[in-house]
C-alpha cells in the first residue's frame, strides 16, 4: 500500500466521483481509476459502489477512510512540525468550537496568539461536539474548545478545565418577565424556549433543571446551536433562551432573569 493509494481514496470520497476526483488531483481518470483499482485488490474488497449521483463509500470503504484520513492527517502535522522547528513560529492550529463555548475566551487567546506569533495560521470551524469529536480523533482538529463533555469509551483523549461559568435564562430587555418578582422556571413556562440540540451536554443539564422542579420542558421550543440566531430570536420576540454568562455578558442587548438555573 502506497502514499497515492491513500490520497486517491480520500479525494474520490471528498469529491464524490472518481472524475471530479482526478480534476481536482490533477490526474488523468485512467490513472486515479487505476490506483483505486490496485488498493481493491491489496484489501480484496470493494471500496465504493457507483450511485445515479456519482460513487458512496462502502461499508468497507467508510472504514479504510476513516484511517486514511488519519495517517493523512498525522502526516500533514509531521510536516508542519518540521516547517515549525526550519523556520520558527510558523504553522497551523485547527481549533474546534462549540455553539456555546468560546464567545470571549478562545477570540481573546487566538489575539494574543497572532500578536506573538503572527505567522502562525488558525482555523475555527462551529458544530456540536458529536461532530467535532470525531474530527479530532481523525486528527483534522488539534483541539476543542467548549463546554466540557463526558467522553464515555472515547479513549485517547484528554480535557483541561479552564474555568467555571454559570448558565443564565436570557430575554430582551423589555421583555414581560423582566422584573417580575419571586420569578422561577415554573413561572416561564408559557413563554417560547430556544434550547440547545438534544444530543448535547448543555442540553442535558437544561433537563435536568427543569426535572429538578418537577417541571416538564416547555411545549413551544425552537432547538438552535448558531449563537447569532439565538441572539436574533430573542432581541426580536419573546423567546427565552439558556446561555453561557459570558455569552450573555457580552451581548448589551440580552438580560439575564433572575432564575437561578444549577
């Protein structure tokens, strides 16, 4: 098995068939069907099955990329490190983020990243942990920065606890619950809730909160992970939304409620 093996496999994947494949390699066709051709007989299966849309992984195919997509990106830091160690301060961080997560702290050290090391280059993409996590295990993130997760069997991974930050209910300034007294979760039940996706940790300590009261979650809810849409809805309606503090405190146009959420 072959470096090209490897990077044809992931290119016809990428692209979706082997001729956008061999245009975006800059090969002729004959050539990227070939090596794919080659890579079938070493495994002696079949690695993809030719669709009305172009060509899908197999089973078999989904997981030889997942590895080929792991030495690949294993390979590409090898060479970063040595253009590091060659040249001084230059490379790549790819950070993941979580919808909830990095409002103020990761801008704040990717500023005084580039302020030390200008020439380094960083990469930030959004998407829930499910999704994120499974980029870093392949090695196309360096790290996440977010909520902290329980990782269950995920082996291979390690958090750092970098501070502690309270979830708060937030609304619009003038919306008819702010200043209302002895104000509790019961009490907004009738108002619409945005609330993070289902598969995720914040989520479930939402839940939690309201099962702590013996309350059900609220019938009308709007399930939204982008924080300018979040944002939107609740400067604009009466939704209320759970964000992070600092999410919170860095929006003049939001207000927290007083209702204490653990």
């Amino acid at each position: 098995m072959k470096l090209r093996h490897l990077i044809v496999v992931v290119a016809i994947a990428e692209q979706g068939s082997v001729i956008r494949a061999a245009q975006h390699l800059r090969l002729a066709q004959p050539a990227v069907t070939r090596c794919l051709r080659e890579l079938e007989r070493i495994l002696d299966v079949e690695l993809f099955v030719r669709g009305p849309r172009g060509v899908s992984p197999t089973f078999y195919g989904e997981a030889f990329l997942e590895h080929a997509r792991a030495a690949l990106a294993e390979l590409r830091r090898a060479g970063e490190r040595i253009t590091d160690l060659a040249d001084g301060r230059l490379g790549t961080v790819r950070v993941g983020t979580l919808p909830a997560g990095s409002s103020q702290l990761l801008p704040r050290a990717i500023a005084d990243l580039k302020r030390s090391c200008p020439g380094v280059t960083v990469v930030v993409s959004e998407a829930t942990f499910d999704k994120q996590v499974l980029r870093l295990l392949a090695g196309e993130l360096d790290l996440i920065v977010g909520r902290l997760t329980p990782l269950g069997d995920l082996g291979g991974l390690r958090q750092i606890r970098l501070h502690s930050e309270v979830m708060r209910p937030v609304v619009r300034h003038d919306h008819p619950a702010r200043g209302r007294a002895g104000l509790g979760l019961a009490d907004l039940l009738d108002y619409p809730w945005i609330l993070p996706l289902a598969q995720t940790a914040l989520r479930r300590e939402v839940e939690q909160a309201f099962r702590a009261e013996d309350l059900d979650l609220p019938a009308d809810v709007v399930e939204c992970t982008s924080i300018l849409t979040v944002r939107t809805l609740v400067r604009e309606t009466d939704m209320i939304a759970v964000l992070p503090g600092l999410v919170a405190a860095a929006d003049g146009d939001l207000a927290p409620l007083a209702v204490p959420l653990e």
